[in-house]
C-alpha cells in the first residue's frame, strides 16, 4: 500500500511541476561583450540565492562607454518557475517606490514587462523584469503561474526564467529607465538562444 502511495504521489508530482527542463546554453556563456556594453562578474548574495533556490543563476555588471551601469540578474528554473517570483524586484531588501509596466520594442516584436522604482540601501533604481518561457514573456506573476500550469499539464514542463535589469538613478529617473530599456533591447535577442524552446 505505500509503495503504491508513493509512486502515486511521484506521478502527481511529476504531472503538477513537470519535468526538469536544462538550458540550452548555460547562462555564464552569455556575452561580457552586448552591444555598446561591457560585463563583468558581480557576487550573488548567499542568503538570496537560498531563498530564491535558481537552478542556474547570473548576476552581472554592464558599464556602457559613458561609464553608466546596469546590473543583469537572471534565475533559471528547470521546473516550477513561479519560485522566481518570491525575490522578483531585490536581492535583499528594499523599498519600493514606484510600479508600473514597460513596453519595449525589440527586433522580435513588443513585449511588456515590470518596472519599478526601488530605493535599494540609499540608493534609487529603475528596475525591469520580467518571467520568460522560451519566446513567451510573461510580466504578469498571476497569469505566468497559469500558464505555467497550463505547460506542465500539456507538455510535462514548468521551466523558465526570472530576468531582472536594475538601472541605478544617476541623476533622474527618467535616463535611468531609457538607460534600461537600451540594455534589455541589446540583452533580449542574446538571451533567447539560452532557453529551451
């Protein structure tokens, strides 16, 4: 009888989350080198990473020739993606000012995405983000969850991504989001080739 409990639970499991789904390209391949910008390795606070548990996660510094800077943090989930929603805005704590959404025109066409303004320590940032299932954006937590459930039931997956881009304000609010959305139209293209479709 328990046995067969178990291999119940283990299906019921396995139909709910879906399989584990590995990227195509393993995140530290994206280029240091996007566009106009150039990259460099950033730490990726411990404590954050084992609340938000990614499978593969990226956490980077993108300075363009005016010296401006992003930061890219990117959390793959091989099943259940929804868990990148608990640390979607910070990596820690943070005040949020501000929120609203962003229409940005890519080469693949428009995609609506999350933007917030964030006081970060004592420091304001312009934050994009966004959940992404192969070429499927989703800036909606609620609707991403149902069409996480949705994938799972039909195809057995739940995978995705958590992809964040937080522009620190420098002067105004304003430079900050369109030095963003200039980043994410360089990005976006060069990340898609990583996830599975």
């Amino acid at each position: 009888m328990a046995s067969a409990t178990l291999a119940l639970t283990v299906l019921v499991v396995e139909v709910v989350v879906g399989r584990a789904v590995p990227l195509r390209i393993p995140l530290q391949e994206l280029p240091f080198r996007l566009s106009t910008w150039r990259g460099r390795v950033e730490p990726i606070d411990p404590v954050f990473l084992r609340r938000a548990r990614p499978d593969e996660a990226l956490h980077r510094r993108y300075v363009e020739e005016t010296g401006r800077a992003v930061l890219l943090y990117i959390g793959y989930y091989e099943r259940q993606a929804s868990r990148g929603q608990a640390q979607a805005i910070c990596q820690g704590e943070c005040e949020i000012l501000d929120e609203g959404v962003e229409v940005i025109a890519v080469r693949q066409g428009p995609i609506t995405v999350n933007r917030a303004l964030a006081l970060v320590g004592s420091t304001p940032m312009v934050v994009l983000y966004w959940y992404q299932q192969g070429d499927h954006v989703t800036q909606n937590p609620y609707r991403g969850k149902i069409e996480q459930a949705r994938r799972a039931l039909r195809h057995r997956r739940s995978e995705g991504a958590l992809v964040r881009v937080s522009a620190p304000v420098v002067s105004v609010e304003d430079e900050a989001r369109e030095r963003a959305v200039a980043f994410v139209r360089a990005l976006f293209p060069v990340l898609r080739p990583h996830l599975p479709d």
